[in-house]
C-alpha cells in the first residue's frame, strides 16, 4: 500500500518533467537570428515586418518583445510598463510545475525514511503474530521498505 503513494508521486513528477521538456522544445529559437532580423526591420522602420517576425516565432522571447512592441506608440514609459509585466506573465508560464518538482525533490529522503519506518512496523507486528519467526521475519519486513529507500539514495548522491 505505501508504494502507491511514492508510485503517484513518481509518475505525476516524471509527466511534469516531459511536460516542461515538450514546452522548452516548441519554444527554443536562435536568439541570435531573431534580433538580428528584429533589429533589421526595426532600423528600416518597419514595425509591421517586426510584428510578423515576433509573431512567427513561438519563443518566450518574442512574446516579450511582441508586448513591448504593440506598447511602442505609446511612450518609452508604457514599453518599460509592458516588458515587466510580459517577463511576469512569461516566468509563470515557464516555472508552470517547479514548485511541485522542487517540494517532492526536497521531501524525497523523508518519503523513503517513511516507508523504511513503516517496514519496521509492519516487522515487528508479523514478529508479534509470529514469535517462532524470529530475525528472519523482522528482517524480511524491514529490507521490503528498504529496497526503495536505496533506489532514493543511490540518485540523491553525487557520482
């Protein structure tokens, strides 16, 4: 019963992990390239050609500068307005799942001390119903939760 706990919480990390994996692959892009060819357009005064460039292109960046851009006609000080609030909006979407991820990876070693507690009592109570048992029945219990707990320490230490 105790593994399906730790089982969930593997299963939903690793679906956040590929998930934030699926998002950074659709948005990379050749930063380079787009300010090159942003700044280009820019330099000639063609706001429509810049707006096409950002629009193309589905990186966190452009979406930032995009915003930015839209707020031009306005005044350096709606642009300033703009690029903070886009970098808010863009930085939520792009930590989307952290904090989870963060929360379990610093809980992990009291997850598996849990389940290495939990083995320990379910020994001493196959202990209790079987006094013939002996060391072989507190041990068969214990290193049932242990096994986990292994697996844990053996990805937390550094190779």
């Amino acid at each position: 019963m105790g593994y399906v706990f730790t089982d969930l919480l593997s299963i939903g990390s690793i679906g956040i992990m590929i998930e934030r994996w699926i998002f950074f692959r659709r948005h990379r892009v050749d930063i380079g390239r787009l300010f090159q060819d942003l700044g280009l357009a820019l330099e000639q005064g063609d706001f429509s050609r810049a707006q096409k460039i950002l629009e193309s292109n589905p990186s966190v960046e452009a979406a930032i500068v995009k915003a930015a851009l839209h707020e031009f006609p306005h005044g350096p000080q709606s642009v300033a307005e703009m690029l903070s609030s886009a970098q808010l909006q863009e930085r939520v979407r792009t930590e989307r799942g952290l904090t989870f991820l963060g929360t379990l990876g610093n809980n992990a070693p009291f997850i598996g001390l849990f389940g290495t507690v939990l083995g320990i009592i379910q020994a001493f109570h196959q202990l209790s119903l079987n006094a013939q048992g002996g060391a072989a029945t507190v041990m068969g219990g214990i290193s049932e939760r242990w096994l986990p707990r292994q697996s844990v320490l053996w990805w937390r230490c550094p190779r």
